[in-house]
C-alpha cells in the first residue's frame, strides 16, 4: 500500500467518532431546513425570475422567510444582489447606523476586508459618515476580554462580533461562546443590536447566534448557506425592526423590501440552501482530516486536531514561506478548475499584505469549494477551508503529503 494511503487510513481510523457527530448534526440541520421549507409552502413557482421592479416577488420573499426559520430568526434577506459577504455586512451596519452612533466589536480587529468599510478614510465608510468605531481585543487565550468588554458598553450603539478567525490565530467561535457572551452584555444594560459576522459558521451546529441571543447574523451565500449552487449573494436574518432597516438601505429608504427582481430565477438558492447541511458537514470532515494529518507532520492546527471545528475553516502554521506557498499550490493543483495553474502571491483588494490564493472552484472565490489562502508573511499561516465532497479533500491531502512528506 502506498505510504500516503495508509497514513490517510490512519487519520481516519482516529475520526470516526468525530465524523459520526458530524453525521447526527448534519441530519439535524437538515431536518431544521426541510421543516422551513414546508412551513413555507416551496413550490416550482418560487424557482421563477422576475423583472423591472419585481414587486410581488414570491421567489425572493419566501426565499428570505426560509432562511429566517431555518435559523431562527423573525426575518430575513436573501438577495443574489449583495455581491459578497463583505457587502452584506456592508449594507447591515450601513442600514443600522446614524452619526453620532458607535461600533463596538467586541471579538478583536475584524477581517481585512471590512476595515475599509468601518474606518477607512475618503471611501465613503463609517468613519466618513461620522460612525465611531472602538475595539476590545480578545484575552491572551483568543476569548472575549469580558472586563474590556464590560467597561466598553456604556457608549456603544450596535456590538459586533466576528465568528470566525479572519486571518488571526484563534478558533472559532462556538454558539454556545457567543451566547454568554450576549447575556453578559445584556446583564451590564446594553439594549442596542448585537450584530454576528456568521460567515463560515452556518450549520456546523445545531443551533446559529440568532438562536442564543444576537440580533442579526449576517454572511456570504458563495459559503455555508449556498451549499455549492448558489453563484453569488448574501444573507441577513434577524429581527424584524431591524431587517426593516437595513432592506431600506439595500435599496432606497422610500421602498425598503418591496422590490428587487432577479430574472434568472431562484432555483440554485433554494436547492443549495437544502443541499448546505450535506455540504458543510462534507467541508467539516476534509478539515478534520487535513488537520489530523498536517498535525501528525509537526505543524500546528486551529483548532487542534481532533477537536470539532466551529466554523470550516482551519488555520495552519508553517513558520517558513515555502512550505506554506507549497501547500497551497498543491490545493490548487489538486482542484477541478485551474488545476494547471501555479499559484503566485500579489496584491490582492482589501488586504494589506500579499495574499497566495488557491480557488480552482466552480464558482468564483466560492470558500464552500476546497480552497486555501493566507497573507505571506510570518509565522506564515495557511488558512484551508471548504470542501463539496469529503473524496475532494482526501484527494487533496494525498496531493498535499507527495510535497511534504
């Protein structure tokens, strides 16, 4: 038997218990989902585009309410218009915002890419439109500072917590995290919107931050929620008064949620919605597997291996520049589309340093799909998400360890 083959068989001889709750959670979230779409009445009719206005829109109005109960939530907004999950954030703390008004994240520095929208300077962000941004960084374990957060509360209008990592070195995470956390804000006299970035979290638990205490939760649908189908948009689910906002901005404060058409119709988010709990526990399981065996070749995982992920993406340290570009190459190699390509870094929008990206996916830049990506510079740290199928991933790592073992 081949070397790599066997060590992959013994990997996976030390998952099976972790992809077996991965299976129960899965089932779980589908349940949850087919639920939602029988409480919704889907029909073929909903599949149908419209145009122009797109008044009475059923395809785009259930589409929301599904999303809405699968997780929880009073309302939602699903729109192939919001182009990124960087735009849906974009267009919720715009919607929620005033100034005079303060942003409070209380999880460290968020993502690269929505530090341009909080407090950039002469690209029309928050900061340009007299919003206050102030940040509690997290404690030397990567948890909430609850003391930092505590004494932060007092001026703060909208809290913001980001699930995952982004491009920093703690896990994600978990609900259960997230919802103390609310509770403790909530104790300490905060009334305001508490405001959960979900992008990469969506049904890797049983329940979502919408179920333990946040107001709106917010994320990319070229992610989780789209299951692989879905070619573009975004979703934010929440409470009513506050969806009623932020559709105002999504499009004018005069016509809020009574239009927007789609012409191509809405078959793909339907069915990737419903495919999202198979897919994501799919991506769950290549990240377990990639971290098992990575953490068996010395390096280090977040999270550790053999510890059930919050969210699917996995961070890990090579501490050497060409060890790190080597991973990802091979992930592209290994992928369906752009499988010749050899992956360079270079400048990419909305980061601050050079970013080697691997993404031979069907759908542009979709993190669902097996893809790995990470800013060069030290300690030189691979972030490897996604996965459509857990065969892809295994594939991939038997590319990945002929480079490094």
């Amino acid at each position: 038997m081949d070397d790599r083959i066997r060590y992959i068989k013994d990997c996976e001889e030390k998952l099976k218990g972790l992809f077996a709750e991965i299976d129960e959670t899965a089932y779980f979230n589908q349940a949850k989902v087919c639920e939602a779409f029988a409480r919704a009445r889907i029909a073929a009719r909903h599949f149908a585009g419209t145009t122009g206005y797109g008044y009475g829109d059923d395809g785009r109005d259930s589409l929301g309410a599904v999303f809405a109960d699968a997780f929880g939530a009073e309302a939602g907004i699903v729109s192939p218009h919001m182009l990124s999950g960087t735009h849906a954030l974009t267009v919720a703390l715009f919607g929620l915002l005033r100034p005079g008004d303060e942003l409070f994240c209380i999880s460290g520095m968020p993502y690269d890419t929505i530090r341009g929208v909080i407090f950039g300077e002469g690209n029309g962000s928050l900061k340009d439109f007299g919003v206050a941004f102030r940040c509690a960084e997290l404690d030397k374990n990567g948890k909430f500072d609850k003391v930092a957060i505590k004494a932060g509360l007092t001026s703060a209008t909208v809290v913001y917590i980001q699930r995952s990592r982004g491009y920093e070195l703690r896990d994600a995470f978990s609900v259960d995290e997230i919802g103390e956390i609310v509770a403790l804000v909530r104790e300490n006299g905060f009334n305001g919107c508490v405001f959960v970035d979900n992008c990469y979290g969506e049904f890797v638990e049983r329940r979502e931050p919408s179920q333990a205490g946040a107001d709106i939760i917010v994320g990319s649908l070229i992610k989780n929620p789209g299951g692989g189908l879905a070619q573009t948009g975004g979703y934010i689910c929440g409470r009513a008064e506050y969806i009623d906002l932020i559709g105002k901005r999504l499009t004018a404060p005069s016509i809020g949620l009574e239009v927007g058409s789609h012409a191509l119709g809405y078959q793909y988010y339907y069915q990737g919605f419903f495919l999202a709990p198979h897919t994501v526990a799919q991506a769950l399981k290549c990240s377990l597997l990639i971290g098992e065996a990575m953490a068996g070749l010395g390096y280090r995982n977040y999270p550790a291996a053999g510890v059930l992920p919050h969210d699917i993406t996995r961070a890990i340290e090579f501490g050497d520049a060409g060890r790190m570009v080597n991973f990802i190459r091979e992930v592209q190699y290994a992928s369906p589309v752009d499988g010749y390509v050899t992956c360079e870094p270079w400048d990419m929008p909305g980061y601050d340093d050079k970013i080697i990206m691997a993404a031979g996916t069907f759908v542009s830049g979709a993190s669902i799909e097996l893809s790995a990506d990470g800013p060069v510079k030290p300690p030189y740290i691979a972030y490897f998400q996604g996965g459509l199928t857990y065969e892809h991933g295994r594939y991939a790592l038997y590319k990945i360890l002929g480079k490094l073992m």
